[in-house]
C-alpha cells in the first residue's frame, strides 16, 4: 500500500523512507518525490514504453509504467526535489524535429505556482521576479 501513490496530509507530501534507527534526524535527506504523471498528446505509433521512458527520463528516474488511457500514458517517476516541476517534456523526434508534450502531475503534493517548486506556496515564494500570471495558473 505505501508504494501505491503519492501521499498528501494537508497539501504536503507525506515522504515515507527507510530509517536505521541510529542516524541522525537531522542527516536524513529527501532528495526525490514518487509521483504519478501524465504525459498527454502523444502520438499512437509513439505510445510505446520505450517512447515513454525517454520521455519521463528527462524528469526523474521511471519507476513504473502505467496504462494509457485515451490521449495520455501514466508514467511514476521518482522526482528530483531540487528542480521544479516542469509544464511539458520537450524532446527530439527523429524525421519529426523537437515535438513538446504536455506533463500533468497527480495528486500533486503543495508547490509553487510562481516558480515551480514543491514544498511551499507563491505567497511564501522567495523568487523575486513574481509574475502577475503565474507560470503554473492561479493557486
């Protein structure tokens, strides 16, 4: 059940890792989130596994493979919490050029809809250049 999904309590990720019992609180470091994506408009001859996981690669480690289900392919990534989170996967498509395709995250844990971050929300937002559109749409 724990490796199931991403996990929410109030907006948070709730984060569950393996713990010695001797370490120090202080020196566990989360560096990577689960979590369910979607990647949307992707052709039919390139809805393959092999497509996918180049595509998700781009953000994360691919830890699983989901079904597809009418215009999008559910991909589980373990996301890299230094990055934000990203809109669309662009990526080079040989005799295609660069095709772009949409990512939507589900059950997304609280992130900034200004810079993309995940763990605080625009107004706490350190980024100083707050746009009156935010890049990700309105909290």
């Amino acid at each position: 059940m724990v490796n199931e999904g991403s996990w929410k309590h109030k907006g948070y990720a709730l984060i569950f890792i393996r713990y010695d019992g001797f370490s120090k609180l202080s020196n566990m470091i989360i560096m990577n989130l689960p979590v369910w994506t979607r990647i949307y408009d992707i052709p039919v001859g390139m809805m393959t596994n092999f497509f996918v996981r180049a595509l998700d690669n781009k953000m994360g480690l691919v830890l699983e493979i989901g079904e597809s289900i009418k215009d999008f392919k559910r991909v589980k990534i373990n996301f890299p919490l230094v990055d934000p989170l990203k809109k669309s996967i662009p990526i080079k498509v040989k005799s295609c050029g660069v095709m772009e395709f949409v990512v939507k995250y589900e059950a997304a844990p609280l992130f900034c809809f200004n810079c993309g971050h995940i763990g605080h929300a625009m107004r706490e937002c350190t980024k100083e250049d707050i746009e009156d559109s935010a890049k990700f749409g309105q909290e």
